[in-house]
C-alpha cells in the first residue's frame, strides 16, 4: 500500500507539470517585413477558392534540430482573408526538389489565430498555431507545414515570406517547398514562384525549466512520502 501510494503521488504530479508546462520557440523564420523591396507571399490555404485534400496549397519551411527534440507545436504567419477553423500539418524529412522525401507526422487539429500587428497587399497577418502535438525526431534537416484550413471560407490565405528578421534556431536559405496540386506545382522549390528565401513560421518544444520543475517536485515528493509513510 505504501509503494502504491507513492506511485500515484509521482503519477499524480507528472501529469500536474505536463499539463502546465510551457513550450519555448525552438525555431522561427522571421519576421514579415512589409518594407523589403521583396516581401511577398505564397499560396498556403485549404478554402472554397483553392482547395484540395489535405489541402489546396502548402508551403514547406525547413529547420535544423542540433539534437533529438519534441515538437508541441507548429505554426505559420499567414497573410490572410480567412478565419480558419482548423489547421492540417506535417512534418517532413528528406524534401528536395519534386520530391516530398518521408512524411514523418502528420494531423488535423484545432489552431489558434493571433494577430502579429504587421500586414500587406491588404491582409492582415496571422499566426495560425496547432498545438498539443507530441512528435519526438533526432538531429538533422526536417520541414513542415501548416496550412489553415475554412472550406467554407471565400477568401484568401498566403505564408508570409521573411528575411530573417528575429529569426531564432537555423535553417538552410532557399530550400523551401511548394506544393499544390491545384497548381499543378510537385515540391518545387518555393524560388521558382519568386524570391523565398523562407516562410515565417516555427516550432516550439517543450520548456526546459518544466523538466527540471518536474525531476525538483519529484524528488521533493518522495521525501515528503517517506517520511510520512515509512
């Protein structure tokens, strides 16, 4: 009963942490900035005008994990008409050009749609984040996507380019992707439809101090119990 007890006091906080714990940006673009002579945007959108399945039009953003990580979310800055009401993502490995190389993970869930303050060409930008995800990859070269998703919806939605503004984490430079088979576009380089050098968007992973909260409350745990139980 005594061990019992323990374990289900450990359980209990484990779960208490997890669900409070916070995520960091383990990865961002940058910016969208309005005034570079280049800014733009391109296709990323699952709508009445472009749509499709899983989506109408993707933009894949690469990153760089220097070690093995958890992604808990993802999301993109989106120029945009839409209130979207979902948001379908994925996570590659292995993309190159007419290639969509190993799809890793991929989902529908709920996103959330926060203003940035900046716009352009008459949209106003959007970060449009899913979240709770749980996907764990290694070191190495991985791109993603998540492209908001209002079927009924009679506007518009582009990924905002960027370049480099704040940019947290590494990426390689104009190795991003576009596909759409809307129009008629298979994993081509995303500098083929004009200059992207990358899309704004990122990923966050799980706070580190939640790990070291959670390993502190633990130990304090057990001492607590032994001394009440033994």
């Amino acid at each position: 009963m005594k061990k019992l007890a323990l374990l289900s006091l450990f359980a209990l906080l484990f779960f208490t942490v997890a669900a409070n714990a916070a995520d960091t940006l383990y990865f961002y673009a940058g910016d969208f900035d309005p005034n570079n002579p280049n800014a733009n945007g391109l296709a990323n959108e699952n709508d009445a005008i472009v749509g499709g399945n899983p989506y109408g039009a993707a933009t894949y953003q690469n990153f760089t994990a220097s070690d093995a990580i958890k992604v808990t979310g993802l999301f993109t800055n989106n120029l945009s008409q839409n209130t979207p009401d979902s948001g379908y993502w994925e996570i590659r490995s292995g993309v190159s050009e007419g290639n969509g190389g190993t799809l890793i993970a991929s989902g529908t869930g709920a996103v959330t749609n926060t203003p940035t303050g900046r716009s352009g060409f008459g949209y106003t930008e959007y970060t449009n984040l899913v979240s709770g995800l749980g996907v764990s990859l290694g070191s190495g070269q991985y791109w993603y996507a998540v492209v908001p998703v209002c079927t009924t919806c009679g506007g518009r939605t582009f990924n905002s380019n960027t370049f480099g503004l704040n940019q947290v984490g590494t990426n390689v430079p104009n190795q991003q992707y576009f596909n759409s088979s809307f129009f008629g576009a298979n994993f081509t380089n995303a500098n083929n439809e004009g200059v992207f050098q990358a899309f704004s968007g990122g990923v966050y992973v799980p706070e580190p101090s939640s790990l070291i909260m959670l390993g502190t409350g633990l130990l304090a745990a057990a001492g607590v119990v032994r001394r009440r139980l033994f």
